[in-house]
C-alpha cells in the first residue's frame, strides 16, 4: 500500500511532460512574417461556421433620390455570421432597384427608379428574415432660373421662356407661372407669354417646395415709323370753296401701338381740318395739311383750292311799252352768251370770267323786224356777292311798207341773283 502511494504523484509528473512534448510536436510552425496562418484558417473557419440568425436595419426612415443610388447598412446577429446566402428583393422594382454588396459588406445598394414607396425584403434559404419599407423622392429644384431672349418686348409680341433648375437632374419640374400684371404680359401655364400694354410685368415660376425664379420684362410701344396721308377725292374734279374731303392717314408699319394723329393746316383761311381729317376749302389758294404722330412722325397732303364759280338765279322780264303800227305777230327770249336762257335759270360765272347777256323782240311778219339789248360784262367780287342787273329798251324798227321806220319799245329787265 505504501509502495503504490510513492507512485502516484510521478506518474502523473510524466503524464503532464508527456502531453506537453505532444501538443508542442503537433504545433504548426510560424510563418515567415511572423503570422500564424494555421490560426487565421482555424478562426475563419469557426466564424463561417456561425450560423445566421438575424438581421436588423436602423429605425430611421431611408429615403433615396429618383436616378440616385444610397446604400442601406444592415447588423448580422450573432456577430461574426456571414452575407453568403442571402437574397434581397423590391417590393416594387418600377420604384426601386436594390442589390447586395459584393464584396459582401452587410449593406445594401439602392437606386430610386420613380418616386413612391415600397419595401426591402431579405431572405436567407428562401425564408424572409428582414423587411424594410423605404420612399424614393423626387429630386427637387433648389434654384430656378428663368430667362428670356430679350427683356424688353413689344406689345403684340409672343414667346416662350426658359427655365433652368439646380441641381440639374431635377426629375420634378412642374412649376407655376404667375404675371405680377396679366393685363401687361399675359404668361400660359407652359411658360409662353404675351405682351399686351405698355409697362412692366414681372413673370414668376414658383415649385411646390417654395423655390421660385422671375425675371422682369419691360413692354414697350411699336412706334410709328413713316405716315401716309391720301384722299378718294377725285382728282379730276375741282376742290371748290364749301367743298369738304375726308383725308386718311396710313401709319406704318401696320401693328404701331399708337396710331393717332393730330391734323393741322398750313393756311386754315385756305384750307380747314377737323381733329378728324375732314379738310372744307375756305377761299381759293393752296395749303398744306399735316399728321403728326405721337413720337412726331410726320405725313402731309397738298390742298389747291380753286377759285369757286358763282352761281346766279336770273329774273328776266321783257313788256311791250309801245308799237307804233310795227306788227301784231311778236315773239321775244333773252340770251346768254347769245343762247337761250329762260327766266329761272342758274347760271355759273367764274370771278374775271367774260360773259354777255341780253334780250330780243321780234315781229313775224314776211320781212319779220327784230330788235335786241346785249351787254358785256366781266365778273367782279361785288357782282358775286350782290349780284346785278340788265335792265334797258329793245327797240324794233319797222323795215318795210308805208310804216316803215315807225319803232315799237319793249323793255327789258334781266335781274341775277347770287345762289350761295
């Protein structure tokens, strides 16, 4: 019993050197470097086989920008579990497209396709293990811009403007337009825009997100740049005094804003215009009538008035005041410019003008015996305004048989009245 009790403590001194000499014999030896590559295979070969329980995401909400791609990390549980394996699928691949890292990283990428939301699934062996509901959101303008070919326009002019955003791959550029004076410019719901009246009108393309951009355009007046001023009077007929013609003036080019003129006369006792155009010939001369435009463009037309013929209403009488056996058969007229003319009548003489006027008496016997009363004349202003009168004897002389030589008297009385 005693001998057994001695033995026991160097058996198991021997047992313990024993298993030292084993393990450092079976212990690889180190690597150049100084690595121990039989420790890093033993490691990864323990981490792969860790089998994965889990995935988690972050509580907070991910978002990601139409034609933008942002990755969404992800925590394996337990730690040291491996991505292999998995499948990430969208909800909506028209929204959202998404891929796993590959490089194996726990994250994955996601590009927004159309603005919406869906979610993120992840499966391992078939079996969803994490879902993710993620938005994809327009890229909104941060700056607008809006410009134009010119910023001075003319009233009658159209056109479009053009806008420009920032960032440039903005994918919702739906914008409002808005005039500060729609009866200045007038603008579309697409950007084009009208100018209408002179003055000023600032134009503004507001988004949604409270980004806005303007640009001011001024509106000014077409201007006239030549006047032309005619009359459908015919020119082959006298522009007498108390004649009246309609003149009209022709402002060029056709869309001036502002086509009103005023008129005026050179010689207003020659020629008179109304504020309309009509011109009336006073007295005979030549004058000069003158449209002046707002912005002094001016047209003019040539008056010659002519001097007016008077006109005349005649009164004529012619009596027997004695026959001292001349005849019995008598026919008497008077005369102007040696034709007939009858009591009654208008004649028109011109001022200066030469003209004879008279009466006649005859007895129609076979040697018929004729007496007559002319007188010349040349027309005088005062005869014009006053008229005048022919008033004296025709005598007739007998001019056969036992009378002959005896007279017969008619009186002759020819009064011509001015007809104004």
């Amino acid at each position: 019993m005693k001998r057994f009790v001695l033995l026991f403590p160097v058996l198991f001194l021997l047992a313990n050197l024993c298993s030292v000499n084993a393990a450092e014999e079976a212990a690889p030896k180190t690597a150049a470097g100084g690595e121990n590559t039989a420790v890093v295979a033993a490691e990864t070969t323990r981490a792969e086989s860790v089998s994965l329980e889990k995935i988690t995401f972050s509580s907070e909400a991910f978002s990601v920008q139409v034609g933008h791609t942002q990755d969404l990390d992800f925590e394996l549980f337990p730690q040291g579990a491996a991505c292999s394996g998995l499948e990430v699928i969208s909800g909506n691949p028209k929204i959202a497209a998404v891929e796993l890292d590959a490089a194996g990283a726990p994250r994955i990428h996601i590009t927004g396709i159309a603005p919406g939301k869906t979610a993120v699934t992840v499966k391992a062996s078939g079996k969803v293990i994490a879902k993710k509901q993620i938005s994809v959101i327009d890229v909104l303008p941060e700056q607008i811009s809006i410009t134009a070919d010119a910023s001075d326009v003319y009233i009658g002019d159209k056109g479009t403007l053009s806008i420009s955003f920032l960032p440039e791959d903005v994918t919702n550029s739906k914008v409002t337009w808005k005039s500060s004076s729609a009866k200045t410019v007038k603008v579309g719901k697409d950007g084009t825009f009208q100018a209408l009246s002179v003055g000023e009108a600032e134009i503004t393309a507001s988004h949604s997100n409270g980004v806005s951009g303007s640009i001011r355009l001024n509106v000014l007046p077409i201007l006239a740049e030549r006047v032309e001023v005619s009359s459908k009077w015919d020119e082959e007929k006298p522009f007498y005094r108390n004649h009246s013609m309609q003149l009209t003036a022709t402002i060029l080019p056709d869309n001036t804003t502002d086509k009103t003129v005023t008129w005026s006369s050179s010689d207003d006792g020659v020629a008179a215009v109304s504020p309309k155009g009509l011109v009336k010939a006073i007295s005979a001369g030549n004058a000069t009538i003158t449209a002046v435009t707002s912005n002094g463009i001016t047209g003019t037309f040539s008056i010659s008035v002519p001097v007016s013929p008077q006109k005349f209403r005649l009164s004529a009488s012619i009596r027997m005041v004695s026959n001292d056996h001349v005849g019995s058969h008598w026919s008497n007229g008077f005369e102007y410019n040696l034709e007939p003319i009858r009591s009654g009548s208008v004649i028109s003489l011109l001022p200066g003008e030469e003209f004879t006027v008279g009466g006649w008496a005859e007895d129609a016997d076979s040697k018929p015996d004729y007496g007559s009363h002319r007188e010349k004349f040349t027309l005088t202003d005062e005869m014009c305004k006053n008229g005048f009168t022919v008033e004296d004897d025709v005598i007739v002389v007998e001019n056969g048989g036992r009378y002959s030589g005896n007279c017969a008297v008619w009186h002759l009385k020819m009064t011509f009245t001015p007809v104004n």
